[in-house]
C-alpha cells in the first residue's frame, strides 16, 4: 500500500506535467498578441517540462502509486497542445502560412498529428517514435527564423505530414539506447544554440541557424540507420 508520501509525490509529478498546458496556453496567448518570442519561450518551457516528467515519473512510481490515473494519457494530451496546435497556431498567426488556404494547410498538421498520437503504435518497445514525431515546435523556429517563402513553409509542413504516415521508427532521444549518451550530449550543444536563435528573434543570424542544423542532420541519419537496422 502506497504511503500518503508516496501518493503526493505521485501527484506531484502529475501536477508538473501539468504545467506544460499552462506554458501551452502562454504560447497561444502571446501569439495572439504578435509577441511570438515569448510564445517560443513558453514553448521551450513546455519541452523542458515534457524532457524531465518522464524521469521524475519513473522515480516517483506514478503507475504504482496512482493507479486510478493516466500519467501516459496526460502527457499525450499536453504534448498535443505544446507541440502541435501551439507552435501550428504561431505559424498561422505570423503570417508564415500561404494567404488563402493557410489554415488548410494547419488543418492538415493537426490531422495527421492527431493520427500519430493516437497510433497504437506511436511509441515502440524499443524506445522508437513511429512516424515523424510531430516535432512541430522546432519546425516552427526554422520556419519562422529562416523566412522561408509561404508557399515553400507549406511544402515543408504537408512533407512533415505525410511523414506522420510513414512507418519509420525515430530515435526516442533520452531512451533509445543506441549512442544515447552522444545523441543526449549533442542534443545539450544543440537547446543552448536554439536558445540564442529564439532570443535574437526576429533578427536571428542564418550562420547560426546553419549551424544548429548538426542536431536534424545528425538525428534523421541516426533513426534511418536504426530503423533499416531494426527491419533486419
């Protein structure tokens, strides 16, 4: 039987999982104002929260000690919101989406997002994410920094989303084993670097964002090798 410490302690990670919708809702607020630096830096305080919940999580013993709750359903529930309709409505809001059909093309992203979450098999055994992860607020810094043309930032996004539908496995950063020290070290190098992007908007330089590109370059050739390993 779980002590009254334990089940607060449980409930007490639950309650900072929480918090990510706040930071979610943050974003959106600040995005209807047109201040989309601070909707970024909400957003990177939601992944903050959603990159440490899971230790805290597993020490804390949530699945023994609140059985009657869904810490896994919660965190699905927040990360949508955080990761998809919050840094999709930034998007929309900044003007980065085609004129017209730009919330056409939004819909999309939240569709195919909502697939992917709902999938039975979003998450492996094997610690894999399948299918594009709906990485949508860090598409969202390179879109909005780099400035792409709107019609070329709707090409990557319906990309991104027909990615959803292809069952390739993606690496789980801090639980795929496979050179998980380096990927976690390189991915250290890689937050500080979009930390100064998202503090120099609107004006962030295009060397430094090239640079910070290493992380994406290095992360999908990862998860290809892994999953064509995985298939044999």
């Amino acid at each position: 039987m779980s002590s009254p410490l334990q089940k607060a302690a449980a409930w007490s990670v639950h309650a900072y999982t929480t918090l990510g919708a706040v930071c979610g809702f943050g974003s959106l607020l600040a995005s209807v104002a047109q201040d989309f630096r601070t909707a970024f830096v909400w957003l990177v305080a939601a992944t903050l929260i959603d990159a440490s919940d899971g230790v805290l999580a597993r020490a804390a013993g949530v699945k023994e000690h609140t059985p009657g709750f869904d810490g896994a359903r919660l965190d699905d529930i927040v990360d949508y919101l955080t990761y998809v309709i919050a840094p999709v409505f930034l998007l929309y809001q900044a003007g980065s989406l085609p004129e017209g059909w730009g919330a056409a093309v939004a819909a999309i992203v939240l569709l195919s997002s909502a697939y992917g979450f709902a999938s039975a098999d979003a998450k492996s055994d094997d610690y894999f994410f399948t299918g594009f992860p709906s990485y949508w607020n860090i598409v969202a810094v390179y879109l909005y920094a780099v400035e792409l043309p709107r019609l070329a930032n709707a090409g990557v996004l319906l990309v991104l989303s027909a990615l959803v539908f292809v069952r390739i496995g993606y690496v789980y950063p801090s639980r795929t084993p496979v050179l998980r020290g380096l990927t976690i070290a390189l991915g250290g190098v890689w937050a500080v670097l979009m930390l100064l992007i998202i503090r120099a908007m609107p004006d962030a330089p295009l060397a430094l964002v090239a640079i910070s590109l290493f992380f994406p370059v290095y992360y999908t050739v990862l998860s290809l090798v892994l999953h064509r390993r995985r298939r044999r």
